[in-house]
C-alpha cells in the first residue's frame, strides 16, 4: 500500500490594487489641492494597495483627449471594475472614497 501525502494549499490574502489617473493642468491651485488630497486618501485608506498616474494635460494634450478629459482636475478609477470618475480638488474625501469603491 503506498502512502499518500497530504497537501496543504495556503493561499495568499487577495489584495485589490485600484488602478487610477489623476489628470491636471501644471501647478494650478486646483490640481495642487487635488494632488494632496488624493495622496492623503491612498495614504490613509489604500496602504500600499494603489497605483496612481498623475498626467499633466498641459504637457499630454493628446493623452487627455484619448482619455475623453474635458475637466481639470479629474480623478478616473480604471480598476477595479466599474470605472468611475470625479472631477475637482477632491477634497470631498466620502464622494471620492465612494467612487473608489471603499467604506469610509
């Protein structure tokens, strides 16, 4: 009779890693406050779980048009499904939390 080994599957947390694009207009009052507030919002509620894209549309016109950008700034969550996107300095932490998909 042979022996049969038991095997131990331990599978790793799942971690979500959202996906975003921060599209701004060089140093303006607005992209700056928007810059800072959604660094604080990844910081405080995403850890290490987020990668984000900040595209000047002064210097990527093109990227900004292909993206279908009309308003500076705007925020777009491309993952995880659904996308969403907010626009302003996004100092409404609930609304952008929300359109993130995360419980404040």
């Amino acid at each position: 009779m042979a022996a049969k080994k038991a095997s131990r599957t331990t599978a790793a947390a799942t971690t979500t890693v959202v996906v975003m694009v921060l599209y701004v207009t060089e140093s303006g009052p607005n992209s700056v406050r928007a810059i800072a507030n959604i660094e604080a919002i990844c910081q405080q509620h995403l850890k290490d779980n987020f990668r984000l894209e900040i595209v000047d549309v002064l210097e990527y016109p093109r990227r900004a048009l292909a993206d279908g950008v009309i308003v500076t700034p705007s925020l777009a969550k491309l993952s995880p499904l659904p996308a969403a996107t907010v626009v302003g300095n996004l100092s409404d932490t609930g609304e952008v939390l929300r359109a993130l998909g995360i419980r404040g």
